[in-house]
C-alpha cells in the first residue's frame, strides 16, 4: 500500500487490500478501525462487533458495514 500512495494513488488506506503483515502492529489497526466505525454509526465501541465474509464485494455483508476492509495475504490455521 507504501507504493500506491507513493505513485499518486489514494490517500485512503482502506481504497485497497490491505496485508496485515505490513503492518508493524495489527492489533492497533484493528482497533482504530473499530474506534472509527463505532464514530460513524454514533454507538459505543463496546457495541460494535467485528463480521467477515469470504465475498470480495463489502456490499453483501448483512448490515451494512461503514468502513468495510479488504484483507488479503491471510494465513489460517487451525480445522
């Protein structure tokens, strides 16, 4: 994302997929994303709940999701 800002791309860092690895905390970023998204729905953080869906369009996410974030690069583990 450091490259297509750097090429005249957008200023927002959520236009794109985003890596967690590139980030030097996640946990913040995540936490921030939370922090903004309980401001733009006017609600308590507390009350904002984290919902992902395997679909590449945010628009199909069941109740519509303010900020909505691609991620890309995902490991998982576990079955």
């Amino acid at each position: 994302w450091k490259a297509s800002l750097s090429n005249g791309g957008s200023n927002n860092l959520l236009s794109s997929p985003l890596t967690l690895g590139d980030l030097f905390n996640p946990a913040t970023f995540v936490n921030a994303l939370r922090q903004q998204t309980a401001r733009k729905l006017g609600t308590a953080i507390d009350l904002v709940k984290m919902v992902c869906t395997w679909d590449k369009d945010p628009r199909k996410m069941s109740g519509g999701c303010p900020l909505p974030c691609i991620l890309s690069s995902l490991l998982l583990q576990g079955a």
